[in-house]
C-alpha cells in the first residue's frame, strides 16, 4: 500500500486558502485540538506553518471517520482530503480560516500518551516551567515559542548573508582553549592525554580573532557559542551565543557601518520597520549626565536636570554639602498617582544599596506660578521654588524629584528611579513614539577602580584615545577607551573596542592592570609574540545573538529564545544534566574523589 508518507504533504498546515477550494491536498502534522460532535469530529491539525481544520464524517469517509474517533492530542498524523469553502463559519482569526479540509484518508504515524501539560493552551499556559523544561520537546511545540525561533532562526540567516556581502569570512575558533585565571571564571575541562592539566571553554573568542586579523583574514564573524562559569541571576545563561565580529584597519564607524547594515536589514525582513540610518551616537559621559546608565532607554523623557548651582545658593541645608544636585520631573499628565506614599516608596528606592544608596528624595509638587506643594517649602524661598521649576521645565501639577550626594550616587539612584517610574506609569506606552531605540554608546572610561587596583572596564586588549596615552602615567582613571556598546531600549546588545595593536602601548596597559612580566608571558604570551609580526590596526564587536531575538520577539526571558536553556543553577532538567561520571572515567582523568556537597535539584 502506497503511504501518505511516500506521497509527500502537498501543504504544511498554515497555507490553505479559499483559491484552493476544490483541491485534494495531503498534509502533515500533530493534533492539536479535537472536538467529536458525533456526525462530525473536526481536528485542528498544527504544524509549525500554522493550523489547518480537518473534518471527518461518515458520509465523507466512514474508514477515515472511524479512525478519526482514536484520535488524541499531539498525535502525529497524516491527513488526505478534500479543500471546502466554509462560507458562514468561515473563522477571521485563523490564517486558514476561510477552509476546511473534508478527510477522505487518515494515517497514524504514531500515538502519544496523555500530555504533562497541554500544547494547545499556550495563551493561558498553567504549567510550570519546571514541568516545561523537563518536556522542553513539547514546549517548544507551543506556538508561540516556534515563533521564537522561526525569528531567531531568520535573524541568524540575514547575519550570514548581510555579513557575506559585506566581505566577512566565517570563520571558527576553537572552544577548548587555555587556561587563563582572573578573567571569567571559566568550565574546565580535564585533559585525559595531558594528566592533571585542563582546557577552559572559551568565554569568547577574543584572542583568536583578533589572530585573525594579524593572519591576515581582513574581517571576520562567527556566530558563536561562549561559555562563562558565573552566577546565572538576571536571567543568564552559562551558554550563550555571539556574533562575534572582527575588523582590520578598523576605525569605530567602520565597525558601526555593517553592524548597522545588518540590523537595519534584519529590523526591516524580520519586523517590517525602518530604523534610522545612521543610528544616533551618545558618549558615556553624556549618557551617565543625562540618563545615570551607560545603557539608557531613549523610549521615554525624564532626562536629568543638574541643579546644583540654584541647590547650593537655596540656602536649604540639605544641598549644601552635596557635589550633585540633579533632578527629574513627573509631568502632570503622569504625576496623579504620585502620591505621598508612593513617594515613600521611592525614597525607600534610592536608599538601597543596589540603586545607589542615596541619603534621600526630595520632592515637590509645583503649583501656578512655580511655587511648591512639599516638605521643603519651609527651608526654600518662593522665589528659588519658582527658579527651581524653570530650569527643570516643570509645569503645574509635575512632580520634581530631586537626589543631592556624591555625583555617582545621585546617578544611581535617579537611574534606579527614572526606570521604576518607567514601569509603574507604564511611560513607554504614554510616551513612546518610537518603540525602537537604538544607540551608540561610545568612549567608555578604559579602567574602572577596584580595590585591587584598577581593571579593564571592557577587556586588556581595548585601546586607549591615542590623544590620551599621556594620562596612563599620570592619571589612569580619566583615560577614555575607544570603546563602543550598541544599546536597545535600555539594554545593551552589544559592545566591542578597537584594539591595541602596538606592543608598547599593550605593555603599559598590563603595567597599570598591575600585571607582573611573568603572568603577562603565562596569559598572553602567544598574543604578544603574534604582536611582533606586522599586526594591522584592528576592531571588532560581539552582539547578543539570544537577547537581539528576545527583544525582537518581544520575549521576558532569555530563555524563551535558547532552545534547550538551563535554569538558574545551570541545570538541564530533561536530560538531568550536570550529573556524576564514573569513578574509571574520574580515574582516567586523575580527578580524585572528595566529599561532595548535596547537589541542588533544580
Ligand atoms: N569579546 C568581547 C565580549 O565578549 C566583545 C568584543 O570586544 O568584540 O564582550
């Protein structure tokens, strides 16, 4: 007997239309919903290309009704029939609404057994993610999810094709690399054939590819996986994916140019919307004064305003010892809810730690002609209140916040509190116009201070301004890095830095990184070797791959873009991953046996 699996579908499930009326089609796919109404069963038979309904009757086929009646959900099944017009019934929300297909054959290619959740419910999905995870090959059944991916999947094709026109070689680097303490922590992996040593598995491709650039291969890109042994709150991943990009006798804009090309390519396939040629640029220093935040989300208004000078001259006692004076201002239009504890709230906001750890939230609420509704009326005249309101723009019925402090304290905290206010008075739906945000951030501070010296702000390899090398003696903090982060909507999507290429200048910033000669050989050795062939000036960028489609979807969580993600103490909970290994594997690899700590179950 001739299968239906030999014929071959005609259709998948999202392509009938009412032109197709008359037609005898064959088409594949899962059960996703079944209704038997006795004379009738309709079957809303899924693919991932959509939905198309089924009907068996005895009229139509009585071998293909009767079979008809075993079916359950998300049984896989081949369906041969006949297209109908549904006139009247015809259903507006489905793609193939306009359809049905009358069934004249039916084909079990198997059954499946009562689900641990159901496929077909996924807008109002009960589940938890848990019991999702450990069934992640019938979550990503779901819909919604497949769309996820159809979108991950074309925005990695474009990335191909966009790159390739544009000149980049894809090329591959290894992910057992060495070993390098004090960066990422790093998996290890242990060498069976060199006992006791360990590869690491790369957090990025940075070295290799910038030896591609002294080897000669002008630019590169990969769509690469990187793997950082870190703590997973904030929705993070251990494995990630990059493109991961590298650009000889580069210069920042010749880094931005593709990079733009690709996303305004991919914003416009994928999403049907034009963005702005070029993207609009913003240095650091500018970003942290107008917004507290290297990554800031341009969507809405509550920019800062710097008071300090009208602060000081008050007389208030609370701004008197305070370097920053700089405010916010809720328009009318938003400040209704603003009330006193709602205030209160806020000021708890900026106290914490995490935002800031301001001493405290001054506020007013601005009247006719300037003047204050609030507890600092006493302590400021009239005239200052209606000065105050001026300068920062506030009309009648605003609310002015305002945080006084150490200047990285007062950017913190007003950061923290522009982006609570963001969310609570939903300001991206009041005021968005534009719902795409990109920007250029651009000449980060090199170093950042800790307290064992300083650090890289981006990585050792980032250039200094070349006009600024002087200050790496004198004074390191003030050095700016030729530096860039692609930011979207308030989150960063992407940075990279044009590169020291000149072995001087890479030994003086290993000087300040603190870096003795021989830990400089240990880490970097090869790199510097390779540094003494004729490197070419280069740079480069790594973009997000997995948040790129989470914002593009639209998605809350990384792992709604990461086909088979871990949870947040990295485990894999369908194929119970990590898990123990023998003890002659353990014994292969000279790994010794010690008392371990219970392991975490989720
Ligand atoms: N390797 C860097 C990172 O992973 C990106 C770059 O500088 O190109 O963040």
């Amino acid at each position: 007997m001739s299968t239906l699996l030999e014929h071959g579908r005609t259709h998948d499930c999202g392509s009938l239309r009412a032109a197709d009326v008359g037609a005898t089609v064959v088409l594949f796919g899962w059960v996703h919903r079944r209704r038997d109404l006795g004379a009738r069963i309709f079957v809303q038979l899924r693919d991932r290309f959509g939905i198309t309904q089924v009907v068996f009757g005895k009229d139509l086929d009585a071998a293909a009704y009767e079979a008809a009646s075993g079916l359950r959900g998300e049984f896989c099944v081949a369906v041969k029939g006949e297209v109908v017009a549904r006139g009247d019934n015809s259903n507006a929300a489905m793609a193939t609404g306009e359809i049905e297909v009358n069934a004249t054959e039916l084909q079990v290619f198997s059954p499946a057994d009562t689900l641990p959740f159901n496929v077909a419910d996924d807008d109002k999905l009960d589940a938890s993610e848990a019991l999702r995870l450990k069934h992640r090959y019938l979550d990503l059944r779901r819909p919604s999810l497949q769309k996820n991916f159809v979108l991950r999947s074309r925005l990695a094709t474009l990335t191909r094709i966009t790159l390739a026109e544009q000149g980049f070689l894809e090329l591959e680097t290894p992910y057992m690399v060495k070993y390098t303490p004090g960066g990422a922590r790093n998996f290890l992996v242990p060498s069976r054939l060199n006992p006791g040593m360990f590869y690491a598995l790369a957090e990025s491709p940075q070295i290799f590819k910038q030896l591609f650039m002294v080897a000669g291969m002008d630019k590169y890109f990969q769509i690469c996986r990187c793997f950082r042994d870190e703590d997973l709150r904030n929705d993070r991943q251990p494995e990630f994916t990059q493109i991961d990009v590298e650009i000889s006798f580069a210069t920042p804009e010749r880094v931005f140019a593709p990079i733009e090309r690709l996303i305004r390519r991919a914003w416009s396939e994928v999403l049907g919307v034009t963005l702005p040629d070029p993207f609009p640029r913003m240095t650091w220093a500018e970003a942290m004064n107008r917004f507290g935040s290297d990554k800031p989300d341009l969507r809405f208004g509550l920019e800062f305003v710097d008071i300090t000078d009208l602060a000081h001259r008050s007389g208030a006692k609370i701004f008197e010892a305070a370097k920053l004076v700089k405010a916010i201002v809720v328009p009318a239009a938003h400040s209704e809810s603003l009330s006193r504890g709602r205030i209160d709230k806020l000021t708890e906001l900026v106290k914490k730690r995490e935002s800031g750890g301001a001493k405290g939230l001054a506020w007013a609420k601005v009247q006719e002609g300037g003047s204050w509704t609030s507890p600092l009326t006493k302590a400021i005249s009239a005239e200052f209140q209606a000065e105050i309101s001026a300068r920062v723009g506030a009309e009648p019925g605003s609310v002015v916040l305002v945080v006084a402090d150490e200047p990285h304290t007062v950017h913190a905290a007003l950061n923290a509190l522009r982006l609570e206010l963001r969310d609570s008075l939903d300001l991206v739906k009041h005021q968005g116009s534009d719902p795409w945000r990109f920007l250029w951030v651009t000449d980060f501070p090199l170093f950042e201070k800790s307290e064992r010296g300083y650090v890289s702000s981006h990585h050792p390899f980032t250039s200094p301004r070349l006009d600024q090398l002087a200050l790496l003696d004198s004074d390191p903090s003030q050095v700016l890095a030729q530096a860039y982060d692609l930011v979207l909507n308030g989150n960063e999507v992407g940075g990279g830095s044009i590169r020291i290429h000149q072995s001087d200048v890479q030994a003086k910033i290993f000087q300040v990184l603190g870096l003795s000669e021989a830990q400089i050989q240990q880490k970097f050795g090869f790199l510097l070797d390779a540094f003494r062939y004729g490197p070419p000036p280069h740079g480069g960028i790594a973009l997000g791959l997995d948040r790129l489609s989470m914002l593009m979807c639209g998605a809350q969580s990384l792992r709604d873009v990461i086909a088979f993600p871990k949870t947040q103490k990295g485990t894999d909970l369908m194929t119970g991953c990590p898990s123990g290994a023998d003890d002659a594997q353990l014994a292969e690899l000279y790994i010794g046996h010690r008392d371990l700590p219970a392991t975490p179950e989720s």
